[in-house]
C-alpha cells in the first residue's frame, strides 16, 4: 500500500520560507511522477508543482511559478516543496500526490493522481 506523509508546514510571516517533504512508502519512489496541490479554506484543491518520476521535469502553477521549487531525493524517496516568497494567499493544507501507473504525467489534472497524502497546514500572516 501506497504511503504518502507530509511535513514541514507551520506559521510563516509574509516573504518568508518553508520547506515542505512528502516521504513516500510502499513501492518503487523512483518510478513514478510526484505532485503537490493545496486546498484554502472555500476553495477547491489546485494544483501547485509537478516532478517527473527522474526529477529531471517540472511543472508550476504561475501563481507559483519563481516562488516555489519542486525537487525530490529517489535515495530518500521523498519530494520537497521549497516556498520562498510566501504570501498570505499561499495560506492553505498542502497534500503531495502520485498516480498510480508508472506513466509521464505530473500535471495539474488532480484525477491522474490516485494515492495522496493528509497534508499539512501553511499559513501565511501579513
């Protein structure tokens, strides 16, 4: 069974950083894409970045994008979310997520992910 656990979230002041992992359990990290979306409170769940099962690929959401590094470690079969520049509309739970297959997509389309994680709460004061 497929285990995906978040942490890194907390309370940050505006402009600063967090670093987010999602360390993954119960089959081959390395052969699969990785993502993370965020749900805000009234809001649906969007999409935030995209990796590549190698890491050699990324994908941003552009409310995102220049902000925020996706990367992951296939040694430590986990994905990071770096957030630097934060801004109170980042405020939200953070879930990471994979599919199931060992295909090539890690794009915004949450339904290609199949196996997500509990998330973790950012929130952002101004």
């Amino acid at each position: 069974q497929v285990q995906l656990v978040e942490s890194g979230g907390g309370l940050v002041q505006a402009g600063g950083s967090l670093r987010l992992s999602c360390a993954a359990s119960g089959r081959t990290f390395s052969s699969y894409s990785m993502g993370w979306f965020r749900q805000a409170p009234g809001k649906e769940r969007e999409f935030v970045a995209g990796i590549s099962w190698s890491g050699g690929s990324t994908v941003y959401a552009d409310s995102v994008k220049g902000r925020f590094t996706i990367s992951r470690d296939n040694a430590k079969n986990t994905v990071y979310l770096q957030m630097n520049s934060l801004k109170p509309e980042d405020t939200a739970v953070y879930y990471c997520a994979t599919p199931s297959g060992s295909g090539t997509y890690f794009g915004p389309g949450a339904h290609a992910y199949d196996y997500w994680g509990q998330g973790t709460q950012v929130t952002v004061s101004s």
